[in-house]
C-alpha cells in the first residue's frame, strides 16, 4: 500500500476505536451499575476517556489540530484519568470495608474477553500504520489501545477467578483498585507527555 493507503487505514482504526469504546462504556457501565460491580463500572467509565484520547488523535491525523491546545486537551483528559481511578480506588475501599461482591461476573468476564480480542486486533493494525506512516502519534495512539488490554487482562481474571471461586468475595474489589492503578499510571503518563518539550499530540501513553 501507498502511503495515501495508510492514511485512510489509520483513520478508518481511529473511528473504530472511537465507536468500540462509545458501546464498550456504554455496556459496562449499565451492567456494572445494575450489578453493582466497581472494576466494571470503572472499565466503562474509562472507555469514555478513551474515546477523547482517540478523538485527539484523530484531529491530529486529519491535521486540523492546533498543537498548544491540543496540549491543553491531552493535559485535561490525564487528569481525568487520574481523578477516574482515584474514584475508581476509593469505591473498591468502601466495597472492601462493607465486604460486598457482585452476585455474578460474568458481564465483566464476557466484556473483557471481546476488549481483549477486539483491542488485540486495534493494537496490532495500530503499529502497523505508525510503522508505514513514520507516526508517533499513531504509535502513541497503539500504546493507548495496549492499555485497554491490559485493563481488560485485569478485569477477566479478576471475573474468572470470582466465577470460579464465589467465597473470594473481594476479588471484585481487588480487580478495581488494579484498574485504578493503571488507569492513574496511563493519567500520569498523558500529563507528563503534554509537559513534554518533546511533545508531538494525541495520546501521551507512548512517551
């Protein structure tokens, strides 16, 4: 493929990542709340971040973007991140204190184990076109999706050793305060690259 090729396969992988995190969250979300389950509330609530950090990338791929705020907007979205998994950490402490589980995880192994292929596929398309393309922010835009795997490696093992195991009451609780720290790791990372000199737009997880 020529380079024009590529293009228009980084865009096309950008607007699919944008729209698999829009019904990720959306889904997780609902059954997390309905299950009362924070390390699937928490994954839903980050697929929505996620999607601003695509957004960015996007703009930036489509070379409308202004670099100062596009600084700016990276900043703001790392400090959600942050701020998400502080709250993420704080709910799985109450959950922990009241000793309280969800009646099932198997929403959250069910969702995690599609993230996991779907975002597998993303992560894999998503080098391939940094590589083509020379592009650090699509590099950086993979790294963003190699996060989600790892959230949702959390999130299936802490739902399949639950399902497997129902007296392990806090697993829930300890796959969230997991999720929160890798949310807060990606948070800090995005904030650090948007203080970067070296600074290029999009996601900052690859810095």
């Amino acid at each position: 493929m020529n380079q024009a090729d590529w293009r228009r396969r980084a865009l096309w992988l950008s607007g699919l990542t944008i729209a698999y995190n829009l019904v990720e969250g959306l889904v997780s979300m609902a059954f997390g709340w309905a299950d009362d389950s924070v390390a699937l509330f928490g994954f839903g609530a980050d697929s929505f971040i996620e999607v601003g950090s695509a957004l960015l990338v996007l703009w930036k791929l489509l070379d409308h973007g202004n670099l100062e705020r596009e600084r700016q907007a990276t900043r703001s979205i790392g400090w959600l991140f942050l701020f998400l998994g502080a709250g993420i950490a704080g709910g799985a402490l109450l959950q922990l204190t009241a000793q309280r589980h969800p009646p099932t995880t198997v929403p959250g192994l069910v969702i995690s184990a599609l993230s996991l292929s779907f975002m597998t596929f993303l992560w894999r398309a998503k080098l391939q076109a940094a590589k083509a393309l020379d592009s650090a922010t699509l590099e950086a835009d993979a790294a963003c999706s190699l996060a989600c795997i790892q959230l949702s490696v959390v999130l299936f093992a802490g739902s399949l050793l639950f399902l497997l195991a129902p007296a392990l009451w806090w697993v829930d609780a300890a796959a969230a305060l997991g999720l929160a720290l890798l949310i807060g790791k990606e948070g800090l990372g995005m904030v650090r690259a948007a203080r970067s000199q070296t600074f290029t737009g999009g996601c900052g997880c690859g810095h």
